[in-house]
C-alpha cells in the first residue's frame, strides 16, 4: 500500500523575519506530526529545506519507533498541504 500523506492541521512555530526562516508542524492525518523548515528565495517565495518526524508515532512508512528518514520522500506534498492550511508568515 502506498503512503498518502494528508496535513489535517499546520501552525507557523517559529519565524525569524530578518533571514526568512520559518517553521510548521503539521499533523497527519494517521496521527504522525511533523517539524518543516522553510527559507524563504529572493522572490519570496517558500521553499522547504527539511522535514522531521516528531517521534510521537511510529513511521507509518517504515514502522520504525525511531529516527529514520521516510518524510523526505514527501516533503513537498507535506509542504504544499502544510502551506495552505497555515499560511505563509509575512
């Protein structure tokens, strides 16, 4: 079966405005909550640079209760859903 990752919830954590970085957690749909940054480019524009799985869950991937690196498969799915619901910080 493959994974279909869909962002029910996102909130802006953290924004540092002087170097545009900013951070969402966004909650999964299956439960799996997840830290992204985003830089901003020099349109503006958002771009994800990384994804983590906040250890609260298993991977529903891999099953592993540990570090492992299966999100980064989804990082822009993940992060164009994350940016719809939470928006972008100005």
């Amino acid at each position: 079966m493959a994974y279909n990752p869909q962002v029910v919830d996102a909130k802006i954590v953290s924004h540092n405005p002087k170097n545009g970085l900013f951070e969402i957690v966004a909650q999964m749909k299956d439960r799996t909550v997840c830290r992204l940054i985003y830089e901003k480019d020099a349109s503006g524009q958002p771009r994800p640079t990384h994804i983590n799985r906040l250890l609260k869950e298993p991977c529903p991937i891999c099953r592993k209760d540990f570090l492992c690196h299966c999100m980064s498969k989804f990082k822009e799915t993940i992060s164009s859903q994350a940016l719809e619901k939470a928006g972008t910080p100005q």
